[in-house]
C-alpha cells in the first residue's frame, strides 16, 4: 500500500481511516515545516506516537503523578532496553504497579500526541508499510502500547477537539468570551442559590431545600446552558463549571454548613491539566474526598468501555448518555436531553411534584422557536405531528448528511454510519465484504455484554457461500429485516455478538462502484424488540456508498494530475 501526499489534500482523519480500514502495519511519518512526527500501526491499531513538538514522555508521566520514583524509573527503563519488552510491562511485571493505571497513562500519552497533529493543516506524510511481525523492531520498546487504540476513535476526537478550537477562535475574535489558557485561573460560571417557588406555583420550597444543590460539569457550552435549564425545571438549583478545576475551586470554597452538592460530570473532556480526554474519571477520583450528595452521576456521548469499567470499579452507577452537541440542533436532540434530565432527577430523587412549572404570563421558549420554524403542534418529544408517517430518524438525515459530504469531520464515512445507527438501534457491527469473506470492522453497544468488543469485531469473518443473515441481504442487495435462523453461521454470529438472540436483526448494505463493499448490522439487544423505523437510515447508507465514490474519485484524479504534472 503507497500512501504519500500533502496534508492539504489528504487530512490526517483520513489518513487514520485508510490505513485502519486496510489493517496494515507501518509507520506513519508527518512533517510540518520543521516539525516531525510519526504514528505507528499494528494491524491497523494504533500502537505509538512520537513529536518533536514538547510533550511529557511516558516516564515523566509516571513519575509526576507518583506512580514511580526517578530511579525506578531508569532501572525499568534499563531492563526495558536490555529485554526488548515494553517499559509497560516491565512496570506492571517487575514492580507491582498495576497494570490498567500503566495502560491509561500510556494510552493519554499516545492519544496527546496524536491529537497535536490535527493542527498540521499544511505539511507532508509518508506511510511506509512493514509485515506485522516486523513492527516491534521499528517502535520504541518503551513507549510500546499492544492493546492498540482505535484509530476511528482517534480520528474522530481529534477532528471535534480541532472545531471546537476554531469556535472559540472565532467566538474570541468576534468579540466573545477569550479562551483561557492553561494557567488562567478557573472560577464557577454560574452560581445558582435555589429559587423561590414563582407566583402563582403550585411547587412548595420544600423541594429545594437541602440536598436540592447540584453541581454540573461539561467541557460544551451549549451542552451546559441546555442541561442547566432542564434541571432547573426539575427543582434544582445548578451551578454549572466548564472542566474539572473549576468545579474542585467550587467544592472548596463551599462552608462548612452550605448543603453538599449533588454531582453530574460529562465524561469526555481534558482532564485538569489540559491533557488526555477522561477529565471526567479524573475528576470522579479527585472528588472522592469531598462528602457529596449521591449518588454521583457520569455523562458520555461517546461509549469507552475501558473508562465505564473504571467508574465501575469506582462505584459508580450511574453512566447516562447525553445528546451529540450537534444534535441540540434538532428537536430529537433537545427531547433527548429533557429525557436526560429526568433521568437525572429520578437517580437524585426527584419526584414529579418537584418540577418547576412555567409561571402564568411566561413563554416556553422551546416551544415558541418550534413555531417559527413550522414544527409547532409536535406533541410530546419523539412523536411526529398527526397524520404524519415520516422516519423519526428524518430529521436528523440532513445534518449527518452534511456531515457526510466532508467527512474528515466525523472522522470518515464508516464511522459516520455507526453513529447514525446509534440514533435509531442499541447494538451495531459494520462488516467489510471481501472477495472470499465478510470481516468485522468496527461496531458500537457490543461493550456491555462483550468481552473487549472491538478486538473480538475485527477477527470476525464469515465465508460468502454459505447462509446467514449476512448473505441474505447480499443475495437481496437491498436491506432485509428478519429474525436469525438456526444455520452454522447465523449461530457463529450470534456467539459472537454476546450469545443472546435478537428479536429482529437489520441488514444494510453499502454500495460503490456498482458492488456491495459493506455491510451494517444492528439489533436493539439488551431489549427484545423490534429495530423500528430504519427509512431514514437505509438513504444515509446509499448516500455513504456515493461518498465513498467520490473520494475515491478524487484521489484517483488528484493522482492522475501529480503523476500528469
């Protein structure tokens, strides 16, 4: 596989894309001006990261957060070179340091880096492919990571962290709030005492009394301002904070008599020295001194099983998915995150009697904006107005199909299907069909009853000559929904995806040049029922087939004219 190019006409998301769809091994190389960097695959894992940009190294890691001694830490590194084993091993071997705290900090190390790439708008890179067995002879033993990371996930992240630091450019320069750097000092950006009952309400103040305090915390403005809003109208008094030292400065200068806080902390954004993406795990331990209200409650819009795990063993169990941020958007997405604040109040419990009602001579705003736009008279969140049989997924086709028309966004087309399914099924596997076999490729929803799912995915494989509910919508080259049947495969498949059988399963195939190149599965396992409405999922696919054409187009021309000029 040759992949040589600039970084203006192939971005970096892409390029995480290709080389993870392909499962290759090799060594990525990127320059920018006189800056260097390389990312190294195994199998299409991301498994190292160097820069010659200043970031903290593995060691000092360790050592800063008091994980080792300095000379500890030349002694492993020693052995490390002197074994070929990976410093991480040496560690967890040797010196007893447990293993998943090594991992996660090795892991942070790694996806720090890569995420400083996606700022490269303009430079060169170089794939240059290896056999896989010939890897661990090019990567630095120490900074080796076997478990490897998911390069969409990596894609993916990197490109959101790169947009939202243009928003805050753009809000900055147009004369909104300024971006704070590392060593600003962070304070609380509402403090909220609880609100007397309005006129004319029937909620009595006994509902916000003592207990009644909540703390949010969420890296996302709008996300924040939403969510504040929502549980306001739910009879607590919020005070929100934009990342984790902010919330720690409010638990501190709480008196001694003020009521404890209950807490509800997103999960994904920096931690508290900028670095990493589990601030919210952080903060979950950096909090366990404090007396709060519980139980404390976690937010992702992204499933990482490795971090639930963690907050499981932490005790905590509540992990609740919130909206997209590009879902407030759309009326889904506000429905969802009112869902969510119910949720909230009834984990804190809230009792229906406690919500705040909008008092007479008021405007519910929501409902108002509705009217403008001509969606007035929806009824209740997640129903369709009367007399209408549009896909409840409909609404949300058009933004994910802008998103598909520039894909680097989303962090390619195959990732950008798994999250449209997630919007409508529990559970879904996106399987690649090769000449002589279909393969698993990526998939979400599998972490909650498969044991390391995305692993366990991508050595899935399938023959195409013999029945299952794969073949079927191959053999319909359209999409089929139906039940598994009791075939070899149908139930190597279902071993596969947890050992419990689905209700309904929905086949999706993806076409490109005239010919099927993927396959998405899904289910709504854990619960036993139907996929529902799938219309507004079976045009995305179709149009992802056409994406897929024309990137391979353009690169196809983009190659033609380098090699015409």
């Amino acid at each position: 596989m040759s992949l040589v190019g600039n970084l203006e006409d192939l971005g970096l998301g892409d390029i995480l894309q290709i080389v993870s769809l392909s499962r290759k091994s090799g060594v990525l190389h990127l320059r920018c001006g006189d800056r260097a960097g390389t990312i190294v695959f195994f199998n299409g894992q991301v498994v190292q990261a160097t820069s010659s940009d200043s970031h903290p190294d593995f060691g000092q890691l360790l050592v800063e957060r008091q994980l080792i001694s300095a000379g500890q830490l030349r002694d492993a590194q020693h052995q490390s070179r002197a074994s070929g084993e990976p410093l991480s091993k040496v560690l967890t071997d040797r010196y007893e340091i447990d293993q998943d705290v090594v991992e996660q900090v090795l892991r942070e190390q790694i996806e720090q880096i890569v995420y400083s790439f996606f700022s490269w708008a303009e430079g060169t890179f170089a794939f240059e492919l290896y056999e896989a067995e010939e890897i661990q002879g090019e990567a630095d033993p120490e900074t080796l990571f076997d478990r490897g990371i998911n390069p969409q996930w990596l894609a993916m992240e990197g490109s959101r962290r790169l947009d939202e630091q243009r928003h805050q450019q753009q809000e900055a320069g147009q004369g909104g709030a300024a971006v704070l750097s590392e060593g600003d000092d962070y304070v609380p950006e509402q403090v909220l005492p609880p609100e007397a009952p309005p006129p004319g309400s029937d909620t009595g103040a006994e509902g916000l009394g003592s207990g009644s305090l909540l703390y949010l915390v969420d890296d996302d403005a709008r996300t924040r301002r939403l969510l504040a809003d929502a549980l306001k109208a739910h009879g607590f008094a919020v005070s929100t904070f934009p990342d984790g030292r902010a919330c720690l400065t409010g638990l501190e200068n709480l008196g001694e008599a003020s009521p404890r806080p209950h807490l509800v902390v997103d999960l994904i954004m920096p931690r508290i020295d900028g670095s990493g993406i589990l601030g919210g795990l952080e903060l979950v331990e950096r909090t366990s001194d404090h007396a709060l209200g519980n139980p404390l409650v976690v937010l992702t819009d992204h499933a990482n099983p490795e971090a639930e795990k963690m907050l499981a063993d932490k005790g905590v169990r509540h992990l609740l998915r919130k909206p997209k941020k590009d879902d407030l958007n759309t009326r889904q997405g506000l429905a969802a995150l009112d869902r969510l604040a119910g949720q909230i109040a009834a984990i804190l419990g809230k009792k229906p009697k406690d919500a705040v009602k909008t008092p007479p001579g008021l405007v519910h705003l929501g409902r108002e904006l509705l009217s403008e736009i001509g969606e007035e008279g929806m009824g209740e969140p997640g129903t369709d107005r009367p007399g209408s049989t549009s896909s409840p997924g409909l609404s949300l086709l058009k933004g994910m199909l802008q998103e598909l028309n520039n894909p680097t966004l989303g962090g390619g087309v195959i990732l950008l299907v798994l999250r449209f399914a997630s919007e409508i099924m529990n559970r879904a596997v996106v399987f690649l069909v090769r000449d002589d076999a279909i393969v698993g490729l990526g998939q979400f929803g599998l972490e909650q009853c498969v044991a390391d799912a995305d692993r366990k995915v991508r050595r899935m494989k399938l023959p195409l000559d013999q029945p299952s509910v794969l073949t079927r919508a191959l053999e319909a080259k359209s999409a089929v929904r139906l039940p598994f049947s009791d075939s070899e495969w149908d139930r190597y498949l279902q071993e596969q995806l947890g050992g419990e059988r689905p209700e309904e399963a929905f086949i999706g195939p993806i076409f490109s040049e005239g010919r099927v190149v993927a396959l998405l599965y899904g289910d709504n396992l854990p619960a036993q029922q139907g996929v529902g409405d799938t219309e507004a999922l079976e045009i995305f696919l179709s149009q992802a087939g056409l994406a897929m054409e024309k990137a391979l187009l353009e690169r196809r021309l983009q190659l033609q004219g380098r090699n015409g000029s």
